[in-house]
C-alpha cells in the first residue's frame, strides 16, 4: 500500500488485529450498558422524543454531540497522535444536500418504523428483546442493498 493511508484494524495482520478484538468486545460491551443505562436504547423514550413529550433523548444526543465537538477541538489543538503514530484528522465533507437529506430521510423512516436506531440494536438483543432480530435482519438488508446500489445514488 504505497502512497495509501494504512488504517488500524483494517490495514494490519491479522494476528495483529486478533489480539485487538478483546479490547474492542470490552469497549461495545460498555457502551452497550451505557445505552441500556441511560435509556437511548429505550423504545418509550424514542416515541417520546418523537412526540415531543420529553427532552431526556434530545438532552443525551446533544450532550454526545457536545463531547464530540469538544474531544476533537481538544485532539486538533494538542496535535495527539493515534497509539500507532498516526495524526488524528477529520475528512472535510463534500458540500451538497441532496446525499444528507435523503440519507437522513431514510435512516429516519427506518428509525421511526423500528422505533430504534442502529446503535443499541445489539444492546437490546443483548437485554432479551428477541424482536430486534427483525430490525437487525432489515439494518443488514438496507446495507447490502447500499452496496449493491452505491454507484447510482449521490455521493
């Protein structure tokens, strides 16, 4: 891979990225509890994020955003680097709406139908509820269908 970024996980040995996977089990495992935990994962409080009854999901979703921001604002300005050498960097985003609004529109379709976004799909399987496997079966489907239908849909 001359000239090409290598990326952890992706461009190593397979031995290397082995010895990785129970530090990244570890890591889905709590943030599975943390979405348990704090109710994102739960379908009354995202029907009540939809119907406007409550702010405790749009209070969690804007204090992720807020982490967010303030971690990567924290990693530009102190010019860390990853914990094999490489620089931090985010990618710019290409400018245009149409990709975003129409991505948006169907993970929020998919979202209000299933009442449950693709992030704590694994972590209420993992609570017992066996239905997930419907939405998880469909998330699956809708990613094969992407790639299958990547090179008509704007990028």
């Amino acid at each position: 891979m001359s000239g090409a970024t290598r990326i952890p996980g992706v461009h190593e040995r397979p031995a290397t990225r082995a010895a990785a996977l129970p530090a990244y089990l570890l890591m889905g495992l709590y943030f599975g509890v943390i979405l348990v935990k704090s109710e994102a994962a739960s379908w009354y409080r995202i029907q009540e994020m939809f119907r406007f009854e409550s702010v405790h999901m749009y209070g969690l979703m804007g204090s992720a955003v807020l982490t967010g921001m303030l971690t990567t604002w924290l990693l530009r300005r102190s010019g860390r680097r990853s914990l094999d050498g490489q620089s931090i960097t985010v990618t710019p985003k290409e400018r245009g709406w149409t990709r975003y609004v129409l991505g948006g529109a169907t993970f929020g379709v998919g979202w209000g139908l299933a009442g449950v976004c693709p992030g704590p799909v694994f972590a209420l399987l993992g609570s017992g509820l066996w239905s997930m496997l419907v939405v998880l079966g469909f998330a699956l489907l809708g990613t094969y269908l992407y790639g299958a239908l990547r090179h008509r849909l704007p990028h």
